[in-house]
C-alpha cells in the first residue's frame, strides 16, 4: 500500500502557514520529512501526527515513550548553540524513522542556563542522553564552563 507524499509547499498551503515556517518544522524534527533528492516529502501520517490526527490504534499498541529534561547551568550562549545543534542532530539522524526523538532546546539566557527537552522511544532516548553525559563530562572544548557576566 502506497502512503500519500506531500510537498513542503503542499503542506504549507493546507495548514494556512509559510513554506519557510513548515521547513523550519522539518529541520527541528517537528515534522518528519523524507528528503528526495533537494525536495523534501511528508507522508500523510506524519502531517496527521503535526496536526493532532489520531493514530490508528493498531500502530500506538505496544509503543512505550519516555520525557526527558535536562537542564545544564553555567553555559554561555555560544555553547549553548553548539549543545543545542549537536543534540538536534543527533535526534535527527541514525534512529527508528517510524518514531523519531523529538527534540527542544531552551536557553535562559539571564541565568546562563539550557534546558532540553527529549520525547521518544526508550531506547533512542538513553543513547542521546549518553551522548549528553559523554559531552558534558568530556574535556573536549565544546562546551566553555567559564561564563562572564556582561
């Protein structure tokens, strides 16, 4: 059976919004999108997913999701974007297609403070969260402790 394939610019004028803005779904992992050559393809269950539609019972049975945050103090701005761009990426890449990790990243920027945000299979969320151990503990220069108040 063959799953209905959208355009960006497709799912765009359906939910009223900028194509700019669906693409911005898709690289935050909002939306899942299958990249075909330079265009990008959301099937109809994924648009469904986005826009609330129920899942059919068949496919949530026997599915277990964990919620995660994890909050990281002391780090700067720039850090904090290298952090934030190494977890989405992670998220994006290398896992279960059919249930993604969905990610978000918050930085607080008074209190030098990130949160993320991690929703998804147990099994896909333990890696990321052991990537995260592994960068915040390693002295690999990625993260910069040292915070200066401006």
């Amino acid at each position: 059976m063959t799953e209905e394939m959208y355009s960006v610019e497709r799912v765009a004028d359906r939910l009223g919004l900028h194509v700019r803005t669906v693409r911005g779904y898709i690289r935050s992992g909002r939306l899942r999108a299958v990249r075909i050559g330079k265009q990008y393809r959301i099937a109809a269950r994924d648009l469904d997913a986005l826009t609330g539609q129920a899942a059919p019972l068949a496919s949530v049975r026997g599915r277990a999701e964990v919620s995660s945050i994890v909050q990281v103090d002391g780090v700067d701005r720039a850090a904090a974007d290298r952090l934030g761009t190494l977890v989405l990426t992670s998220a994006n890449t290398g896992h279960d297609q059919a249930n993604p990790l969905r990610v978000q990243t918050v930085y607080d920027e008074e209190r030098h403070r990130m949160k993320i945000i991690i929703l998804g299979d147990p099994a896909a969320t333990a890696e990321l969260l052991h990537l995260l151990d592994a960068v915040l503990h390693a002295d690999n220069g990625l993260l910069d402790r040292e915070v200066r108040d401006v």
